[in-house]
C-alpha cells in the first residue's frame, strides 16, 4: 500500500491501497461506502479495461484515513465468504416473510 497526497487541506486525498484487480478495488470501495466513508478509486476505468497493465488506487480524504485502514485490516483478518454471505441472505429473506 502506498501513501500519497492529493490536495491540500481536511479534504486532501491520501491513498490507502492499491489494488490490481478491479474486483478486488470495487470490494473495498463499496464497503467503505457502506461504513459512510467517502471514496475516489482512482484509475478504475483503465483497470477494468486492461487490468493487469494498471492498478486502481482507493483514495479516502486524509481524516476518514485511519478510519478506513481500519476496516480494511478488519476485511483482511476476517474475509466473508460466499457460503456466510448466502447463509446471511437466506436468514434475512426468511426472516422477511
């Protein structure tokens, strides 16, 4: 992972990850998004077209940046599965009913 500024001020942009893969990124990206943490993935469009020529690089605004470190370590130790996604969807569909 590498660190770098974009714009000044509360609202400058600091890279937290770079990913090779464009599912990899847009994971990361919509689990941000998810916890309310504003994100830019930066080089997505180029990524997704020649992936292994470009990285995407996840950007957050430098005061949500631990923040977001965190719960990206958070998915690293803990990764969920597609069996433990399923069986969550399957309760939430039941309890629905």
């Amino acid at each position: 992972m590498s660190e770098e500024t974009v714009v000044g001020g509360q609202d400058e942009l600091v890279t937290i990850a770079t990913f090779p893969e464009p599912m990899e990124a847009n994971m990361a990206r919509s689990a941000l998004e998810s916890a309310g943490i504003d994100v830019f993935l930066q080089g997505e469009t180029a990524n997704s077209m020649i992936p292994v020529a470009f990285a995407s690089q996840l950007q957050v605004r430098s005061k949500d940046e631990a923040a977001a470190r965190k719960l990206l370590d958070a998915m690293d130790d803990a990764p969920e599965s597609l069996e433990s996604v399923t069986a969550a969807e399957i309760a939430a569909e039941d309890g629905a009913k």
